[in-house]
C-alpha cells in the first residue's frame, strides 16, 4: 500500500524546509491533496540533525497519538529508510490560523488542549514504556537542559527549582503536552481547531501548552479568562492556581531555549534572539513564582 502510494505522480510544492525536516503539499491529477513530511535523522554528512528533543514525528503519530486516543490528522502512508522518515497526512482544508488569528481560535484550542490532557492522562497506559521515557521530561532532561543553558546565560535559582518542583509535582499527573500551541499549527476547519505538527509533543506533568495559549492573547485581545475557563472545564480540572500556570511556563521556557541554542548557526534564522526572549519570559515566571511562594 505504501510503495504504491509513493510511486504515484504529484505535483508537489514546498511550504516549508528546516535543517532537519522538509514539508510539501501534493496534489494529485484530480486534485486530491495530501500533506507530506520529510525528517532527516542524519544530515548529508552522516552526522545525527538536530531534530526537537531528539523527536520523531511519525514515531508520534503512531506509538504515542494513536494508542493514546487522541484527535489527530490521519496518516495516509508512510516509509522508512535509514535516518530518514518520509510520511503523507491527510490535508484538511481550512484557515492555518497564523494567517488571520482571532480569539475565537485561542477560545477553542483551550478545548482542544484541555480534552488532549484528559485523554491523555486517561489513556497513559497504553503507550509503550520506551516510547514513554523518550518523550517524558523528566528532571534529568530538565537539568541537563538547564546545564546547556547556562553557558549562554544566568540560571541561578532554576536548578533547584527544577529539583524542587519534580518532587512536588510527583503527585501530579502526567499528560501530553503539544508544546508548540501557536496560531501555526492550529487549522480553523468547518468552526473547529485541528492541531497540527506534533514533533516537539512530550509528556510531563506540566500545564505548558495552556501558557503557550495564554502568551497569544494580547495578540488578539482575547479574554484570558475565557482560555483558562475553557481548558479547565474540557480537562474536568476543579481549579487552575497562578503557581500551577507558572510552573507551566516556565517548563515550558527552559526546552524551548534549550532547543533555540541547538539551532544557532542554522537556516538563517535569528534563533539565538528568539532564546533571549525565551529567557526574559523564563525570568519573569521566575520572579512572580518567587513572589507567591513566599
């Protein structure tokens, strides 16, 4: 089914090419379209790329969505070779939503995200143990992370944080996190949100995504309260407290610059001035969280 899928003609056009990952719309002679990916695990070098945290998006789809139970894009066909995945999703037709964001889209995602941590929690289980470790972050990815960070700038306090924070959210549980929840990967579709591009997805015990959601609402005067409201409502959460939301940023923050530091030097991108204003952002959590724990 698959060679035969990938035999046939397409056109094919571009949207968008990294230093580890290509994407390409196809289109068939009778217009039938499909979203095809490429990731390179290894570069024209033989050396390994840099992919997020060491991420495989088809490995996502298949081990960690789809046992999980979780909405996500069907895929239609897929195939490997070595250091290489290649893997077609079905294209859904609607408004990406970094085109024309509204608070509409932050409004439903909230209830996207809030029903991935519920069913995400609920279903923990049925993904395998090794899938599990390679996308949990744990305390010793954070601190490893953190390790990296440091020779770029000050992270005083972080470690034990870190540290402190592991200990205490033990007795919470451990869900999916998309952990990319921007206007670009969110698809408005027939009055619904379809998440897209799930490779830096990792599990945690963390409400990251939501602060991802919450950092866009100024973007488009959306009532904050609203977003919060909706996640905790379609996640069946009594209470959301600053402190947890904080935290959620702030694990959020530390991978994300982790990550923009990997990439300096590559596609021409301004990575190393985008972990600057991860850091500040990092800082700021830090700081309230500091003050409410007093």
């Amino acid at each position: 089914m698959n060679d035969i899928f990938f035999d046939k003609n397409f056109n094919r056009k571009i949207l968008k090419k990294w230093v580890s990952s290509q994407t390409s719309m196809l289109t068939e002679n009778n217009g039938v379209t499909y979203i095809e990916k490429i990731e390179n695990q290894v570069n024209d070098s033989g050396q390994s790329s840099i992919v997020p945290y060491g991420s495989d998006e088809l490995e996502i789809y298949e081990n960690i969505l789809t046992p999980l139970k979780v909405e996500h894009v069907h895929v239609v066909a897929s195939k490997r070779k070595q250091g290489e995945s290649k893997f077609v999703l079905e294209y859904i037709d609607g408004l990406t939503c970094s085109d024309a964001p509204q608070a509409i889209h932050l409004y439903k995602a909230a209830l996207k995200i809030g029903d991935l941590y519920r069913t995400s929690r609920n279903n923990i289980s049925c993904v395998n143990e090794t899938t599990f470790q390679k996308y949990y972050l744990s305390k010793e990815k954070t601190l490893n992370h953190l390790y990296e960070i440091s020779k770029a700038f000050d992270i005083s306090g972080l470690v034990s944080f870190t540290s402190d924070s592991y200990e205490k959210y033990s007795k919470y549980p451990i869900f999916l996190n998309h952990y990319d929840m921007h206007f670009k990967n969110m698809i408005y579709s027939k009055g619904d949100i379809r998440i897209i591009d799930w490779a830096t997805a990792q599990f945690s015990p963390f409400y990251s995504d939501l602060y991802v959601l919450l950092r866009q609402a100024e973007q488009v005067d959306a009532d904050i309260s609203v977003i919060i409201d909706n996640y905790k409502n379609s996640a069946g959460l009594a209470e959301l407290t600053e402190e947890e939301m904080l935290v959620g940023r702030i694990f959020w923050c530390i991978p994300a610059i982790h990550w923009l530091l990997e990439l300096q030097g590559t596609d021409n991108v301004p990575f190393y001035e985008w972990a600057e204003d991860e850091y500040t952002s990092l800082l700021t959590a830090f700081r309230r969280y500091k003050e409410i724990s007093a």
